[in-house]
C-alpha cells in the first residue's frame, strides 16, 4: 500500500548541512536512492549563517552532528587499515614514538605495499 508520502517524493527538496564526515553524502545517496530529492549543502567552510536557504532553500533542513574525534577516524579508517604500523601516540614523548618507529623499521616489516 502506497502512502502519500510515496507519491509525493520528488515533490519537495531536502537539503542536507552537516560537519566534515558526519555522513552526509551517504544520506544523500540512500535518500536519492529511496526516490527523494536530497542536496549538499556545502555550509561548513562558510562564514554566511544562511548559506543553506540562499543556495537551496529547502523544503526540509537536515543537520548533521559528529565529533571531531570520530570525524578524524572515519576520515583516516583506509589508511589506519592498511598501515603497516599503528601507534597510540598518547603516552609516548616525541623520542618516544621515533624510537619504536625506528625499532619497527629496522627489525624488519612487511614489505607488502600498504593497500596492495
């Protein structure tokens, strides 16, 4: 059973805001994909407050949250994955870390390209 909200999808805009890797490509495409009109509003590196009702003013406003800390995770997941050594930092000084990375390349690695 259709609802009026099926029939009436591509009848309105939503636009999309959100900080950097808050996933709002990924919501665009599912939305697009459920027969919606999505758009990016590309308002985080704007200092004009009402970016998103100039460019695109929408029939609906989504605003996505994320923390910087899981930002930079989701941002960084290929690389930490492929690399060939993951360091914690946090507890370490500067010679610290320099000396384990050291440690690590001269005790031998794989030699397998990262992402190969």
């Amino acid at each position: 059973m259709e609802s009026s909200t099926d029939n009436n999808r591509d009848k309105f805009l939503i636009g999309v805001v959100g900080v950097c890797a808050s996933g709002k490509s990924t919501l665009i495409e599912g939305l697009t994909g459920h027969g919606y009109r999505a758009r990016h509003i590309a308002q985080e590196h704007s200092y004009v407050k009402d970016m998103w009702k100039r460019t695109t003013n929408p029939d609906i406003l989504i605003f996505l949250d994320v923390t910087f800390e899981e930002s930079l995770k989701r941002r960084l997941s290929h690389a930490r994955e492929h690399a060939h050594l993951n360091l914690d930092t946090t507890p370490l000084s500067i010679g610290e870390v320099l000396e384990r990375v050291l440690t690590f390349i001269e005790m031998g690695y794989s030699q397998t390209k990262p992402g190969a």
